[in-house]
C-alpha cells in the first residue's frame, strides 16, 4: 500500500474499521499451488471475509480508479514470462456516514504463455484489492496447526528439500531477454545487447564488457531495456534480418 490519505477525521469511520478488523475472521487457504505443493488463501476468499466484515459495520470498499504505469502490454505476449509494468489502483474505503479513505496499491504486471497481457492486468487488479483488504483490515491467513500444543514443528521431509522461490529481479530478467535475443535472432550475445542498448536509445557501451550485469545499468535502464528486447525479438521473428 504506498500512499494513504484521510480525507476527514472521522470517529464513525475509524470505529467502524476497528468493529470490522475485531469481526473479520481468519480467510482459510483453500487455493492450491500444484507446482509447489503449497495452500493459500485466494483473492475471492479475502475479498469475501473483507466485505462481510467491513458491509456489517456500514463500510464498503470500492476501486476508484487505474492507472498502468507500462509500456503496450500486448508487446509482452511473446510466451516467456516476463514483468510488463506495474498496475496502481486507487481505491476508496467509504462509511454510510459519508466519510471516505483513499489510498493506492502498485503490483507488477506479470505476463506469461498462459496468461496474456489482458488476463495478466485482471489478475493484478485482483491481487491490488486483496493486498489493500489485507492491510486494511489486518486479515491473517488461517494456517494448519494453529495449535501450538499440537502442531509438529519438525521440519518434514518436504520443506528440507524446498526451498522458497523468489521472483527474478529486474536485472536477471533483463539478462535473460538479452540472451534471447541472442538465441531467436542467431546472433552472439555482445550484438544482442547492442541491438537491445540502440532499442532502448542508450548508449552503446552502457555496461561495457560487463553487459546487463553491470552496476552502471540502473533500474531505470533496466525498465528501458526489457521493453526494448521484447520489441527487438518481436521485429526480429517478422522479419529476421540476421538470420542466415
């Protein structure tokens, strides 16, 4: 949640979202990560135990607004996963008294084989009012074993195994395009990066024999060149120009 502003103090507005939080019930995880193996509470699920909580104590929560702080996200349907841009909703908290709470959420627009750009913005959007619910209302996760008396903490077998994922970074992704184009277009990967670097209308030895991975690439560099190299490969497979 990044900015958050009162637009009134107000009392029945503030004791309506305490009433709300102390009402508002554990959200059970009955999603299911196959790939990991792991349970979750899903955005309908959060969404659901935030309406009852905040609707019987005569608040409601409304999205007001957004605004894609992204380049043309069907550029990004190209089948790998990649980071698109960021999603920031503006979304309001309002009391059947009249007053109101504005706040924004920003969540990363993730597109994928299996998701295109506009299933990609729904699930965000999603994923915006579930972490804005979550914060307002201070919802937990139900977990299993919430009974310390009888939970097993040994680790099993399972979780010594696992490791948690992370998503990549900005930088590994940028690495990752590069070589791609490096792959799709047939050529090595010092020319890719001077195809994503012209792309991107940075300078040519920006990184210098480093590439991507060095640290005078900024992030802001970074945005630049992973729009750039989807551009580069999408112009590249209509009409390969280095290909043999």
């Amino acid at each position: 949640m990044e900015t958050l502003d009162l637009i009134e103090v107000a009392p029945a507005l503030a004791a309506a979202i305490v009433a709300a939080q102390l009402a508002a019930d554990a959200v059970p995880k009955r999603g299911h990560n196959k790939q990991l193996g792991k349970k979750y509470a899903t955005a309908d699920d959060i969404a659901a135990a935030a309406k009852k909580a905040l609707n019987a104590n005569g608040a409601a929560f409304v999205r007001v607004g957004v605004d894609l702080d992204a380049g043309k996200l069907e550029d990004f349907d190209l089948g790998n996963q990649g980071y698109a841009g960021d999603s920031v909703e503006t979304w309001m908290l309002i009391h059947e008294s009249g007053a109101a709470l504005v706040g924004t959420q920003r969540v990363p627009i993730v597109v994928s084989k299996g998701r295109p750009h506009e299933k990609a913005l729904s699930a965000t959007l999603t994923y915006a009012d579930g972490f804005a619910l979550r914060g307002i209302l201070c919802l937990e996760r139900e977990e299993p074993g919430n009974n310390v008396d009888g939970r097993d903490d040994a680790p099993g077998q399972d979780q010594i195994q696992r490791r948690p994922s992370r998503p990549p970074t900005l930088r590994e992704q940028v690495i990752s395009q590069v070589d791609r184009v490096a792959r799709e277009l047939r050529m090595n990967k010092g020319a890719a990066w001077s195809e994503c670097l012209a792309a991107a209308e940075l300078p040519s030895d920006l990184g210098g024999d480093k590439g991507p991975g060095s640290d005078a690439v900024t992030d802001t560099h970074l945005a630049a060149l992973l729009r750039a190299s989807h551009a580069v490969i999408k112009a590249g497979v209509s009409d390969p120009k280095g290909a043999p």
